[in-house]
C-alpha cells in the first residue's frame, strides 16, 4: 500500500512540475514579445526619421536609441527551453542552435549601443549605417529563428 501511495504521490509531482514548466514557458513567451514590442515601438519610429518621413529630433532620436539599447539586452533570458510552442513565432531551432542565436542577440545588443552613441553625435552620416547594422542583426534572427 505504501508503495501505490509514493508512486501516486511521485505522479502529482511530476503533473505539478509539468505545469509549472509550462507557465514558465508562457510567461517567458510573453517577457520576450513585451520587451520586443517596445524595441518596435522606439526602433520604428527612429526607422521614420531615417527614411525621412518624420521630423529628426536629435534629443528624442537619442533617447529612444538609449531605450533599445537598453532593451536590447533582455529578452535572450526569455528564451527558456519548452517556449517555442504556444502563442509565438520563435522557432524550436533557437534550441537546436543555442550558440548562433546567442550571438545574434549580443550581437543585436552590441549594434544597439553603436545605434545609441552614434544617436548622441547628431550626425545623421554617422546614425543611418549604425541604424542599419542594427536592423541587420534582428533581419539575421528573424530569418533563421522567427516563424
């Protein structure tokens, strides 16, 4: 009888470690597409001033490059095994390819502070090619790792 009980007590454990899997796996997926959708929200709007769409506001341009800057360096942590299911786009391959995702995403967080101290020159020379290394680096994971 003791027995039947540890074995049913070992598959409540198992269940109950499954489900806290699986809410770390959603709460993961919704970290990485918040902290992604205000690097969109900034990088966009900078993306307007480059093409020349929208009015360039050096202090504002500097802030918001500071603000993906730092942005930049979060969502990797969001990353988790298990959330590449569910409600997103990240493609199981970022497992099978941990070492080249990883360096896309410093890389991205390198180009960004580059973005960021090239945003504080006022130079627009020196801003659109640091902004298009930028938009290279989230190009290069999206083909390779986003559905």
């Amino acid at each position: 009888m003791r027995k039947i009980a540890m074995l049913g007590l070992a598959g409540v454990m198992a269940l109950g470690s499954t489900a806290v899997l699986a809410a770390e796996a959603e709460d993961a997926i919704k970290y990485r597409q918040g902290v992604f959708s205000a690097v969109k929200w900034h990088f966009g709007t900078m993306g307007e001033v480059v093409k020349g769409k929208q009015d360039y506001n050096a202090e504002d341009f500097a802030r918001r490059a500071d603000i993906v800057a730092q942005l930049s360096k979060l969502p990797l942590e969001g990353f988790v095994a298990g959330s590449y299911q569910g409600d997103t786009d990240a493609l199981p391959a970022i497992e099978q390819n941990w070492d080249k995702f990883e360096g896309g995403m410093n890389m991205f967080a390198e180009k960004a502070d580059a973005l960021a101290a090239a945003a504080k020159t006022g130079d627009m020379d020196q801003i659109r090619p640091a902004f298009g290394e930028v938009g290279k680096t989230c190009k290069g994971c999206h083909d390779n790792f986003k559905d």
